[in-house]
C-alpha cells in the first residue's frame, strides 16, 4: 500500500463503493407523496445519495394543499452553498420554486457551481391543472432556468403556459416541443398526451420526437409520479446514461410506481405513488 500507484488504486476502489450524490431544490411536502419526499424516496430505491435543498414547505395531503411557507431567499441560497461547496452533485433537479429571485438565484448558483446534469420540472401548475404562479414565474423559467437545462419535463398545462400555444392532442404536442426545445434546454419530456387507453409523453432531443407510450392505469394515486420522473432520469444521467435511455428508464421507473400504489388507500383523496418496495 505505500507506493503512489498502489496508494492511487486503494483510493479508486473507495471512490467506487460510495454512492452517487444528486441534489433536488424543491418544496417539502408534508404527506410525503410529492416534493422533495418523492425525490428522495426515488433516489434511495435507485441507492443513490440524495440531498435537498428546501426552497418552500407545505403543509398538504392527499385532498389539499392548506398552506405554503416559503423560505427566505438569503436561506435557500445558504443552502445551496453548503451543499455545493462541500458534496457537489453528479446531477440536480428543481422542482417547486414559485418565486422570480428564487428563481434567478438558482440560475446563478447553478452556474456559478458548474453544476451538470440539470432537469428543470417547471412547476407552474397544481395537480387540477390551475395555475399557481403569476405570469412572471412562467417567464423567469423562460429568461433564467430554461437556458441551463439538460432536459425539461413540463406536463401539457404547463407547455401551455410556456407556449401560448394550445397544448391538447399529441399532433400539438408534437409542435409544442419544438417550441419548448428553442427557449435552450438541451432536451425535452412533454408528459402527460393521452392516446385511446394509452398515456403518451414525448422526447425530443432538437433533431427527432420520440414517443413513450404506457397503459394508462385507473387510479387516482398519482400523487408525486412528476417528480418521481424527473427524479429517476436525474438518478439515471448521475449514473452515466445518455439521455434517452435514461428517459426509457426513468418512464418504466414511474410506470412501477403508479402500479404498485393503485389500489392502495393511504389517505382520502389522491394518494401517493410508491417509488419503492413496500414491506405490508
Ligand atoms: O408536483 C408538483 C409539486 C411539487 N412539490 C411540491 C408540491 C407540488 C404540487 O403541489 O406541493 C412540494
């Protein structure tokens, strides 16, 4: 062990039995379904070494979000700097963010720390499809995170506020993406197109549109698979895979997720998906 090479290698091996680490900057969601919880419950099932930084809480169910506490400013950036000075991350996600500074801090930060691997989930709208924000959040998206992205994962409600455009069938999701890859993310996901029986999302890497297409299961606990998604890819590129596969996989990841929570009741509304292995 004492010679430099040898030394080198000892190193190598311990670098190789430590875990990946990625990063979410979004809201904690008390019941556990969405948010940072669906982050970090998707990043441990995928053994990964998931951190969050806080940028709201919320106190919510499966019925109701009845409150929302943001941070301040000067304190999601202090947690960014922590997390950024010390860990780094291989991969890092947004999710609820609702806030123009908070926004155009995160740019800057994510900047600043070179980060790579960057999935934007533009969080615009709550799970009726209403709009949560003003329109200045859509557009700080537009100005500031978008530019950054390696992929961006809007649902259609959410490629509608982008967009202006009508965001309906999967022939205007097909224009919608074009739109969507020209405000600079490197890649798109635009989820949620409905097909007959089918759920449609589409990919689109600047050049071809691919679809991924799943049955549609019939159930109303679909409480966190956006952010299951986003997260799995996230999980998938800190890994080492391209984009699309990482995408097919993080697509199969979800569709698991939703399948094994179906018929569960966990609360009284729309309950959680499990992107885990329960133990009942
Ligand atoms: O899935 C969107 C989302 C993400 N994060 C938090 C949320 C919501 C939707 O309400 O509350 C914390």
């Amino acid at each position: 062990m004492g010679n430099p090479v040898s030394l080198f290698l000892y190193t190598g091996v311990l670098f190789m039995n430590e875990p990946v680490k990625v990063l979410t900057i979004a809201g904690s969601d008390s019941g556990g379904a969405a948010g940072l919880q669906a982050d970090l419950k998707t990043w441990a099932a995928l053994g990964m070494y998931g951190m969050s930084v806080v940028s709201v809480v919320t106190a919510q169910n499966s019925m109701a979000v009845t409150a929302v506490h943001p941070l301040p400013l000067d304190f999601v950036a202090a947690e960014l700097d922590a997390v950024l000075t010390d860990y780094g991350a291989a991969a890092v996600k947004t999710g609820f963010l609702g806030r123009v500074d908070l926004i155009q801090t995160i740019a800057a930060k994510l900047s600043l720390y070179q980060l790579c691997n960057i999935v934007i989930d533009p969080v615009l709208v709550n799970h009726k499809g209403q709009a949560m924000f003003s329109p200045e959040v859509t557009q700080a998206y537009i100005d500031h995170l978008l530019p950054l992205a390696d992929l961006i994962t809007p649902n259609r409600r959410e490629a509608e506020l982008l967009t202006g455009l009508s965001v309906q069938s999967v022939m205007e999701m097909e224009t919608a993406v074009i739109h969507l890859h020209a405000f600079g993310p490197k890649y798109v996901l635009l989820k949620g197109g409905r097909d007959g029986d089918e759920l449609v999302d589409l990919f689109y890497d600047g050049t071809a549109v691919t679809q991924f297409r799943s049955p549609r299961i019939d159930t109303i606990n679909t409480h966190g698979s956006g952010d299951t998604l986003s997260a799995a890819v996230c999980a998938f590129l800190a890994q080492g895979m391209g984009m699309e596969t990482a995408v097919y996989k993080a697509h199969q990841f979800t569709h698991q997720a939703i399948q094994r929570a179906a018929s569960w009741q966990l609360g009284h509304g729309h309950g959680p998906v499990a992107p885990y292995k329960p133990q009942h």
